[in-house]
C-alpha cells in the first residue's frame, strides 16, 4: 500500500492503518530499535509504541515521507527506553560504544546532551552536506541507525578496518567542523 495510503487511513481513524503501518514499515522500525536496545522484547515494545505515537500524531499532522517519520519516533522511543533501563548495568551494546565514539568531538558535555541541542543539530547537518556519498553513509549507519562496524562493513562491502578508518578521519573533521562553528 502507497504512504498516501496509509495516511488517508490514519485521517479516516481506521485501525487497518496500524496493520498496514507493520506490514510496510514493521522491519525497518525494528531494525532501528533493536540496534539502540539489544532486546528483542524492548526493540518490539519500542515498534509498537512507534504506531501509537503515529496514530496520535496523525492527524493532525500529515508527514510527507512516512519511513523517515516513523524511523525518527522509533529512535526517539528507544533510546528514551534505553536510558531508562540504566543501559550501562545492561551491557548497553553499540548505543554505548557510538556514543562514547562521538564524546570526544563535542566537548565536556556527553554526546547524549549535545545532540539534544538543537543548533548542533544543524551543525551536524550542515556538516553532512559536505560529505561525500559513501563517508556520509557510513556515518549515519553508525551513528543514526547504530550499525556495528560489522554491519557497515558488511553492507558497503568494505573491510572493517576500512570503515574504523573512515569514521575516525570523519569524527576529526566533525570535530574540526564544530570547532570552527564555535559548538566546541
């Protein structure tokens, strides 16, 4: 079914927009859960508190792109689940790593709290714009949607000592970004 679809069904109330939301984009919220979480149990809980956000958001809202809607609220659910679960007596998983991976390019303050900043948000983006297609992608798979080095790696075809490589010359010039722009 069309997005277009599945929003008039949203907008019409009907409780087949829930069912068609999973069939679509069920996969893709999962993946970016259990990615933050490490649980199946919490990544599921997060999914489907992903469609009660939907179905309470729309309407009145109505998203052009319905992946990138739905992917956003799925990350924020999740690491809000994250926190709360105390991830660092839990083992915390690639969360933690990325995480502590970004410390070193905003400063004192923990990488957690300075994306929650909004003007290092359009730093990072602007930032992004500058990069070619591959780096680019290689830092969203690792730092949006929590990929393993592995799983990046593996999914561009590219050893992992390769991609290691990549994201630190791009941390440095992230950091180098963010120094210039005065958000360090």
């Amino acid at each position: 079914m069309e997005d277009g679809q599945i929003l008039d069904l949203y907008w019409a109330r009907s409780e087949r927009a829930i069912a068609e939301t999973a069939a679509k984009y069920g996969g893709y919220c999962y993946s970016i859960a259990i990615h933050i979480l490490t649980n199946n149990e919490d990544a599921e809980e997060s999914v489907n508190d992903t469609y009660l956000a939907a179905w309470n958001a729309i309407p009145p809202r109505r998203p052009n792109l319905s992946a990138a809607f739905l992917g956003k609220i799925t990350r924020h659910l999740s690491i809000d689940r994250w926190r709360s679960r105390s991830a660092f007596k839990r083992g915390g998983g690639e969360m933690v790593l990325a995480l502590e991976e970004l410390d070193g390019c905003v400063g004192g303050e923990t990488a957690e709290d300075a994306f929650d900043r909004r003007e290092l948000g359009r730093s990072v983006n602007r930032f992004l714009d500058t990069l070619d297609e591959p780096e680019r992608s290689v830092f969203l798979c690792r730092y949006w949607y929590l990929d393993s080095v592995a799983e990046t790696a593996e999914r561009f075809g590219f050893s992992e000592s390769k991609v290691k490589s990549m994201l630190m010359r791009t941390r440095g010039k992230l950091k180098k970004h963010l120094e210039k722009e005065g958000l360090v």
